[in-house]
C-alpha cells in the first residue's frame, strides 16, 4: 500500500464553486417549506 499526500487543488475560483457556494447560501437563506415531505433514500 503506497500512500501519498498530495496537495488540495485550487478549486475556489472556478465558477462551478462559485455557483456552488451561491445555491448553498441561497438554501440557507430561504424559508422552509410550508408543507414537509418525507424523503426515503432506498439503496442496496
């Protein structure tokens, strides 16, 4: 097993992150729904 510590990429200018970083403040920003639904995450 080799492992290996390789340096975090500059990923904060990019505009994927960005826009990332503008839908998560956005989400934290808006009220909650008025009616909560009910989520099932079904895997195998």
């Amino acid at each position: 097993v080799l492992c290996v510590d390789c340096p975090r990429p500059e990923l904060d200018g990019t505009v994927s992150y960005i826009e990332a970083a503008q839908l998560s403040s956005l989400f934290l920003s808006s009220p909650p729904p008025e009616r909560r639904l009910k989520v099932v995450i079904a895997g195998a």
